[in-house]
C-alpha cells in the first residue's frame, strides 16, 4: 500500500532534485534553434511516463491537487500535475507549501481560445484561483508561473498580439498572487496558423519546436520541469494510450458553460461531467471513477461546504 511519503518512484531523490533544477534553468532559455528535453532514461520522464504518478489537466481545463487527498493512503501520491501541447495556449501553475513540507496544493490551469473568446478578463481563472488556495495568504504563500504562448500574431487571438497571455497573468494577478514567475512564458516567435492549411502550419510549429511539448509542476519541490523537443515527445503521448485519444476528442467540442473553465477529473484529468454532491469542489468524468476516489482518499477528505 502507497503512503504519502510514497512521492517518488526513483531510488535516488538527489539525482532527481539535480536533473529537475537542471531542466528548470534550461526551460527559461528555451528556443526553437535550443530545445529542452527529459532524457528518455531519466527520472523525471520515468515519472511523467507513469499514469500513477502525474495528474494531467487538458485545455479549457484545470485542476487542483492537494496533500490532503492522499492523507488517507491507499492512492498513489502524485510527484507532478501536467499538461501538454502548449502552442498559443497559456498554461498557469501555482504551488503553495507549508514551511515543514508537510502540507502542499498545486493548481494547474490550461487557458485555450475557447476559454478567451477575446475577452479583456478570465474571471473563471480568477476564481478558480481563489478557491483553490481558500484560508491560504495568497499574496504571501503561493508562487504561479506563467508557460507558453507565442510572441507572434494569430488570427485565433483576433489580431492582438500577446492578448491571451496578457488576460491571464491579469487574472492570476486579479486572485491576489503576488509571485508570478514568467521566464516560461512567451519563449517561441510563432507563425500565423489561421483556420486554413492548419494542419501544416501546426506541423511547422512541431518541426522547429516552438511549443511546449509538455510542462509540469512538482508538488514536493514547487519547480517546474519542461519539454520543448518535439522530436522526442510522442513516446510520452504514446503511453496516454486511449486516455490520449478520448481528451484528443473533448478538445474538439465547445465548452458549453460561457468559456468558463471546466474543473478536471480528480482522478485521470479528463474533463469532468459531474462534481461531488457533498462538498461541489471534487469532480469526475464518470460515477465509476468518482467510486473508485471514494474507496481511495476522498471519503475523509469530503466535507459539505460552509455556509
């Protein structure tokens, strides 16, 4: 049975901290002529090669983790929540931890067109934000990064240049957070893409790796690990395996609650169809997962909210 001290499937934790911090420096200096990899042997692509110890969030979505879920064992205890493909998209992550390293919540939000619409604001991203890190000092104790986007013009943003990115470090700011890294955000020129000859354009933008094949955050340490080699990145897409290919459809359909942001599935990331009915902040893309998270961690976890 995993306990919570269960958070890293390596022997050698110095090895991993050192290939982690490594990766991060290289991450900020990202270009397309310098591509950051995981090594396909390394720790780090060990762990984010397994379904049991990463959380995934897809566009329009996100997710919070916290060490609270897993302080009843019996669950594997994530080192890294995760998402993938970041081109135009902005990412957003944030991390707080207690002094002693006992206590941790990591948020991870995967901002897309469907979620901007042109808008000047996110305020779904803000709230969800807000109550993610609720009784925490967010000004004081939560560090967010900014990842992705392009500097370039695309006709997905309406001819604004840098508008998606601009609305969410508005709205990560609007949540109160005061420690806004952005050395990962805007790293890559970009090209037009536009709704004609898609597909090529995107397959440019693959070959010269200018996007964030993926981009994780870990919950221990609170840094943040990269992958901009397109070249070597579809082993790590590969091992998704059928979950890769259903998010690949529920990318594909329109969000039908305003743009808002759709909380993920607690358990595999997928976009989520129902919330818990007890405490409406956990939720699930199906009643069998939200069984199985039941068993697992979430029944002394879940609490009614306060009126």
């Amino acid at each position: 049975m995993d306990t919570a001290s269960d958070t890293v499937p390596c022997e050698d934790e110095t090895a991993l901290l050192e290939e982690e911090s490594e990766n991060m420096m290289s991450s900020s200096q990202a270009s397309a002529a310098h591509p950051v990899s995981i090594c396909a042997g390394s720790h780090l692509w060990r762990i984010l090669d397994s379904d049991q110890k990463y959380v995934p969030f897809m566009a329009s979505t996100f997710t919070t983790v916290s060490s609270e879920q897993f302080s009843g064992g019996g669950v594997h205890v994530p080192r890294f929540i995760a998402t993938y493909e970041l081109f135009t998209c902005v990412a957003v992550f944030a991390h707080s931890i207690t002094a002693d390293g006992s206590s941790w919540t990591a948020f991870g939000a995967h901002i897309d067109a469907e979620c901007f619409q042109g808008a000047k604001s996110l305020p779904s991203l803000t709230e969800a934000l807000k109550c993610s890190f609720s009784g925490k000092d967010i000004a004081k104790q939560v560090k967010a990064y900014l990842v992705g986007g392009h500097r370039k013009d695309d006709s997905v943003l309406k001819g604004q240049p840098g508008a998606l990115y601009n609305a969410v470090r508005n709205a990560v700011k609007r949540a109160g957070v005061k420690d806004i890294d952005q050395s990962l955000g805007l790293r890559f020129e970009g090209q037009h893409i536009g709704a004609s000859d898609y597909e090529q354009n995107m397959a440019k933008l693959y070959a010269t790796n200018q996007l964030f094949c993926i981009a994780a955050l870990d919950v221990v340490t609170g840094k943040m690990v990269t992958h901009t080699d397109a070249s070597v990145a579809f082993p790590l897409q590969a091992s998704l395996g059928p979950r890769n290919a259903e998010n690949a459809k529920l990318l594909l359909q329109t969000l039908g609650s305003g743009h808002a942001l759709v909380r993920a599935c607690a358990l595999c990331g997928i976009r989520k169809s129902k919330d818990c009915s007890r405490c409406k902040r956990t939720s699930y893309c199906s009643a069998e997962r939200q069984r199985t998270h039941w068993r697992q961690a979430h029944k002394s976890n879940c609490h009614a909210p306060a009126l």
